[in-house]
C-alpha cells in the first residue's frame, strides 16, 4: 500500500492545443484588435492625429506589447504542465488593457496633442511627435511600477481596499467603455446591434452557435454582411475615410524611438510628469487585476506564481514602450471561461502572432480601414460589463455603495467630453454667459484626475463603512493635498500638476478666473480637510452602528 502512495505521478502528455482554442483565439484576438481600432479611432477621429502617424509609430509597439506578453505566458502554461504532470492546463490570456486604452488616450496623448497645438504651436507632425512620446513616458513608467510591485504583490493588494481600486476600474468601464463604443454602434444601428446581439447571447449569456462557431467571429461576419449589404442597396455609408487608406503593400515597420525620445525627455521631462496621476493608479489597477486574474486561474485549477504574472505583464508593458507603444499589457480575467471552453495555450499563442504581425507587417491598417467600428466595438461593450460585474462579484455587498461612489467622478468626465464636442462649434469660453461658465469649470473640476479621485473617494466611504473613520479622515488628507497640486480638481483644462498660485495665474490669462473664484483649488483642499475633521468629530463625540445591525452589514 505505501508502495502505491509512494509511486511518482505519470507525467501526462500535455495537449496544447484542443478545438476550444479556436473559438477562445477569435474571443481574444478581436478584443485586442478592438482595442487597437479604439486607439486608433479616438486619436485620428477625436483627437485629429495623421493616419498614418499612428499606424507606424504608435501601433507596431503596442502591439509588440502583446507579442511579448503572451509569448511569456505560453511559457508559463508549459512550465507548469511539465511541472504539474497535467494535460489540461490553460494558459492566461493577455492583453491591450481596455481602460487603459481610454485613460491613455482621452487623458494624456490626445491632451498633449492639442496642448502642443494650441500652446507651443507645432506643427501636426511635431505635435503628434510630443504627444507620442508623452505617452511612451507614461508607459514605460507604468511598466517599471508594475515590475516594482511584481515584488511587493501581496502588500500592493493589502495596503489599498478592494472596494477603491475595483471602484475606479468599474467607473472607467461602465461609464466610459461601455458607453463611448455605444455610440459608434448607434450610429450604424442595423449591423451595430445585430453585432451587438450576437456578442451579448455568446459571451455574456454563454449561448453556444450551430456548429459551435465562436461567438466573437459570428458578430464580425454577421456584422461586416449587413454592413455592406446596406451599402450595396444604398442604405449605408460604406468604407471608411479615404485618408485613411492603407498607403501600400506590406512591410516591417518596428521604431526604436530610444534616443530621440531620450533628448525629447531632457526638455519635456516637467509636463510628462503632470500626467503621472492618471498613467500610474491605471498601472496599479492593473496589478491588483493581475493579482485578481492569478487567483481566479488557481481556482479554476491552475496554479500561477502571482508575482511571475505581474512581472511578465510589467516586462511586455516595458518592451512595448521601448519600441514606441502607448499601450499597457496586462492579463485579462476570463481565464476560467477559456478553460471552460475547452482552450489550453494554443489560443494564447496564436494571438500573440497574430496581433504581433498585424502591427509590425502593417496589416492592422487594413482591419483598421475595412472593419466598421459598429461590427467590432460590441466587443468592448462585453468587455466593460465584464469589468464591472467582476468589480462588484470580488467586493464584499456592503461596499456595493464605495463601488457606485467612484463612478460619479467619471460622469464628470464623460460631460465634458461631451462639451468638448459641441463647444468648439459653439462659442468660445469668454463669450457664454456666466452661470454657463461656471457650470463648465465646474465639470472641468470634477473631471480633473477622475481616477485618482474615484480611487480616493470610494477608498474613504469604504473605511467609513468599516468604522474606520480616522482612516477615512487620513484619506480625505491626502485627497486635500493633491488637490491644492491640481493632481485632482485641477482647473485648468489640460489639468497640469502646479501650485495654487500658478494655476490661478493661468486661469487669468484663459478668462476663466471669476468662473472658478470660489473653488478654487484652495477651497478644494480647504473642503476636504473640512470632511476629515468632520469624521474624526464624528468618531471622537459620535456613536457607531448598533451592533446587530454592524453584524447584519457584515453579513450582507
């Protein structure tokens, strides 16, 4: 008997690749495409960047980001099936994180963009230049505190309240990714919504097609069909803008903007570092989402060394900004799903690959000019309910409320984003009446640093649930400081990190002034100090919940 107790496992021969894969690859694959259509879209439609600008600076490097990023994991899948004896080991996934892919370029390139537009007076080349390499500083710093924390996993996870990081990321996702998409699929709402339709009942419902026909390629066909057809009949627009047609044939086009940006940085260094607070809690995000990602593949059965995880994702986030990437990689939670599709590496494998080839070959122009933005977003309205419903299923119920409290500073944002569309047609600031005024510098407010501000907000309510009111206070402190540097509540538009007096100065030279007299970022500071000192009067003079209702909070 001990004999048979004793004798070694059988090494079981490791099947990499199964049918499952496939309909995992096009799941993966596409949302990562999607991303890179998103990027793309908002940088040339939103923002006004050249075409081509982006199609050979900014995309071959963010897609070496996934190149080398799942190349690692499909490492660490045979790794640990070799290590394990196992045949069913899945590898996880990874990606272009989708918040990141808003946040980096609604936050800082397309800002920075139009700063060196208006304010240094580039050209749209030069000005594109600036504001690439802005972002590359952004994602190399966010590769490099990703790698730090690789380090310090578990305390990263432990010293910030799930509710708070969760919260931001839910308020990225559901206000901004899962709304923004929304309306290029209205916009073409026959194809949109059948697209749309399909990806819903596939992937959020888990209906599976004849033939099993993965889901996510059903949606593009189907979608790309209608599409077309109604503007054979006449009925739609067709292909896209004809400047943005692929210039030529394929070719190899991998920059290495090392040494240019390292001069551009000697002279720029001060205004990179003013986007710092939004590039670097989207990094943290992402950590404590890999951490979240290692534990959920270890439920499913596989069982990856947390820090290993987050430091391939910090290394592909790296390498990805050395060849000009914007991007951040990161691995994506739908491990357990890919398992329970039948998916092993192969899935993984072959997206890195692809994605890799699509922008160093310069074929990603072509899905770029081809694919229509209504047939391939409903991917990222899947990935945004995703994101939000993984946010509130991993906190506990009674910091439900913190979740809900990060995603009102990013109504601010999405308001102004909507101004930002219509005010250009309009009037300038100076000339709108004065309670207009202060309703847009109001918004301007709110919005600056939105998530930063959603971190610390639902960070503050989730210790107030927990009776921790001095830890709540300590909170609303440090949201007092960074508003008096404009980290947060900035009332500049362009939201630079600057003392008080600076800010102020600058908001006489815009007119924009008597519109903010009375929050300023002094009043700012000042309020939320007066909050701290309201809580710790409350804790020091008040009394907490009755008991049983504190355990029946607990137990909720």
């Amino acid at each position: 008997m001990d004999a048979i107790e004793n004798a070694p496992v059988l090494q079981s021969r490791y099947r990499w690749a199964q049918r499952g894969d496939i309909n995992a690859f096009f799941g993966l694959m596409l949302d990562n495409v999607g991303n890179m259509i998103l990027m793309a879209s908002l940088l040339v439609g939103l923002f006004g960047f050249p075409t081509e600008f982006v199609l050979t600076k900014m995309i071959p490097g963010t897609a070496v980001g996934v190149l080398v990023g799942d190349l690692i994991f499909t490492a660490m899948a045979f790794r640990l099936a070799k290590r394990s004896g196992r045949s069913d080991v899945t590898a996880m996934p990874l990606g272009l994180d989708t918040p990141s892919t808003f946040g980096a370029v609604s936050l800082i390139i397309g800002p920075a963009y139009r700063h060196a537009l208006t304010d240094l007076h580039l050209e749209p080349l030069a000005a594109a230049r600036h504001a690439w390499f802005i972002g590359v500083a952004m994602i190399l710093a966010s590769g490099v505190l990703k790698l730090v924390c690789s380090l310090f996993s578990g305390f990263v996870r432990r010293s910030v309240p799930r509710a708070g990081l969760l919260g931001s990321l839910a308020a990225i996702a559901l206000v901004i990714i899962s709304f923004l998409p929304l309306i290029d699929i209205a916009a073409q709402p026959i194809a949109g919504m059948v697209a749309l339709a399909v990806i819903l009942a596939t992937l959020t419902a888990r209906w599976e097609l004849p033939g099993r026909i993965p889901g996510a390629l059903a949606a593009l066909i189907l979608g790309c069909l209608i599409y077309y057809g109604l503007h054979l009949a006449g009925l739609g627009p067709g292909l896209g803008a004809e400047s943005q047609r692929p210039t030529g044939a394929l070719r190899a086009v991998l920059p290495i903007p090392a040494s240019d940006w390292l001069g551009w940085f000697q002279s720029s260094w001060q205004e990179a570092l003013g986007y710092l607070p939004v590039a670097l809690p989207l990094a943290l995000a992402t950590v404590v989402g890999g951490i979240d990602c290692t534990e959920s593949a270890s439920a499913a059965g596989d069982e990856y060394p947390t820090g290993q995880i987050i430091a391939a994702e910090g290394f592909a986030t790296v390498v990805g900004g050395l060849f000009g990437g914007v991007i951040q990689s990161t691995p994506y939670i739908g491990h357990p799903a890919y398992k329970a599709m039948g998916a092993r590496t192969a899935y993984v494998l072959a997206t890195a690959l692809f994605v890799g080839a699509a922008g160093i070959f310069g074929f990603f122009g072509w899905f770029f000019f081809l694919i229509p933005k209504a047939v391939v977003f409903p991917i990222l309205i899947f990935v945004g309910l995703e994101i939000t419903s993984q946010s509130f299923q991993a906190t506990e119920r009674r910091h439900f409320p913190a979740v809900a409290l990060a995603c009102v500073p990013a109504l601010a944002y999405l308001a102004l984003l909507t101004l930002g569309q219509v005010l250009p047609e309009a009037k300038p600031f100076t000339e709108l009446s004065p309670s207009l005024q202060g309703w847009i510098q109001t918004v301007t407010m709110l919005s600056g640093g939105f998530i930063v501000t959603s971190l610390l907000w639902a960070t503050m309510l989730t210790h107030m649930i927990d009776g921790k009111l001095r830890a709540a206070a300590c909170v609303l402190v440090l949201a007092g400081v960074f508003s008096w540097f404009g980290i947060i509540h900035s009332p500049l538009p362009a939201g630079p990190i600057v003392p008080p007096t600076a800010a102020m100065e600058h908001l006489r030279k815009e007119g924009r002034y008597k519109a903010s007299a009375f929050q300023t970022p002094y009043h700012w500071a000042f309020g939320y100090g007066a909050m701290a000192g309201i809580l710790l009067l409350i804790g020091r003079f008040g009394r907490p919940a009755p008991p049983e209702l504190a355990a029946e909070n607990k137990a909720i």
